[in-house]
C-alpha cells in the first residue's frame, strides 16, 4: 500500500473526477496514471527493469518485458550497465531463452 500527500486543488480535481464516474475509486485513477507515466517516459521503463533485474526480482525476459524491448537488446544493456556479467549469468539467461523459444 501506497500513502500520498497530494495539494487541496488536486484532491478537489480527483473527486470530481470520481464524483463524474469517469473513475470509480482513486485506486483506478492512480493506476492509470501510473499507466499514463510510464508509456510516455519510457526510459523510467528502462530503469525500473535494470534496477528489479539488479535486485534479483526478474529475470532477462521480464526486465526485457517491462522495458519494451526484445531479450538480447535487454541482455547487451544490462552488460553496458554492468549488471549483467559475462559468463555463468549469460549462459543461464540463454538457457531462459532457450525455454521460451521451444
């Protein structure tokens, strides 16, 4: 669960929106523009897959998901950005590879 301290003037905004029934609940507003933020900063993407791929919580194919980009474009970046290793991790990452083709 998430708190947030938004302004008066925004939290006015948020309930009229609610109160029109174009959302029915903050819940669905705030993941929409949490959907919103994403698909136009597609960097902020990038980032958070390298950083969840960093923290062990994903895999290549995951990361590569939430970046938009395809397995071996994500695998070259995380090399650049030093995370992924060559070796013993690429060959597991191409074993995941391998998985998902067969």
């Amino acid at each position: 669960m998430v708190s947030v301290s938004l302004p008066e003037k925004m939290n006015e905004e948020i309930k009229a929106l609610i109160e029109s029934g174009y959302y029915d609940n903050r819940s669905e507003l705030v993941r929409d523009a949490l959907r919103s933020f994403f698909a136009r900063k597609s960097e902020m993407r990038l980032v958070s897959a390298v950083e969840l791929y960093r923290q062990g919580k994903i895999t290549i194919s995951r990361a590569a998901e939430i970046a938009g980009v395809d397995f071996e474009t994500m695998q070259s970046i995380l090399k650049d950005e030093g995370v992924l290793e060559r070796g013993r991790e690429e060959r597991k990452d191409t074993e995941e590879l391998e998985e998902m083709i067969s």
